[in-house]
C-alpha cells in the first residue's frame, strides 16, 4: 500500500489557490477540468515534495472544486492535514502577515494549527526537535477552533 492524496471539496477554487499557493507555499502540480462532470482537480504538492510527487504521484493535496454551487459543513469531520515545516516560528509569522489566523499558536514551538478558507484544520509540526518557546507565540491564546 502506497499513500496517494487527501482529497478536500472547495467552495471557491480562486481563494483556495490563494490560499495554498500564494499563503501556504504549495505548488500546482497538475490540474483536470472535467466539463462532462462539471468539477475542476487540482494537484498540489509542498515545495519539498514536487520532486518525488514527479516520479510517484504523491504525496499530494487534491482539491476538488465542483462547478454548481454546495454548501460544504464540517471541514474537520475527516480529520487535518498535517505537513512539517523547517521553522514553526517563521511560518506562523509568514502566515499571519499574509493574513492568516493562527488558530492555535505554536506555544510549545513544535506544533500550530490554521485554517483553509473552506475550513479545513491544518497541522504545522516543527522538524526535528521543538525551538525554544519564544513571544508573540508563547502567550498567544487559541482563536476559533482549530
């Protein structure tokens, strides 16, 4: 057995692109428009998982944009995505200048959780051992629910 993607349902494919190209990081890897289906896939890797998405296929982030509009409830009923990242500090910081809530800030400098703008809980683990707990995140409370 071979993991392959996590596929989520976005409501709008514009600010979810925005959101994991321009805010997360991501990379498009390849993208399918079905007019038959009316829905549009698109595949996304992070930036250190372009190469071995490249001979394997995965691991990947599908986003499955239906073209008739759905109301979608529950974005953590499947669980959260979880990637790791070089720095938890930076990122966060990245994040939140780009304008994302922190939902649950990196205290512990080891794990913060975000949000898509369909709702879709994000896990960000630290590489490797936990950085030193520093401010503003240290004291930062929990926003929302993560």
């Amino acid at each position: 057995m071979r993991y392959l993607h996590t596929m989520i349902r976005v409501a709008d494919l514009d600010a979810a692109l925005d959101f994991f190209l321009g805010k997360f990081g991501m990379v498009e890897i390849r993208r399918i428009d079905n007019e038959q289906g009316r829905f549009t896939l698109v595949y996304l890797a992070a930036d250190e998982d372009v190469a071995h998405s490249a001979d394997t296929g995965a691991p990947l982030l599908e986003l499955t944009h239906n073209w008739d509009p759905e109301t979608y409830t529950g974005g953590r009923n499947f669980g959260h995505l979880a990637y790791a990242v070089d720095d938890i500090h930076a990122t966060c910081e990245r994040l939140e200048k780009a304008g994302v809530v922190i939902n649950r800030p990196p205290r512990d400098g080891r794990m913060a959780f975000i949000r898509t703008p369909d709702g879709i809980s994000i896990e960000l683990l630290q590489k490797g051992e936990a950085l030193t707990p520093r401010e503003p995140w240290a004291s930062a409370a929990n926003v929302g629910n993560w």
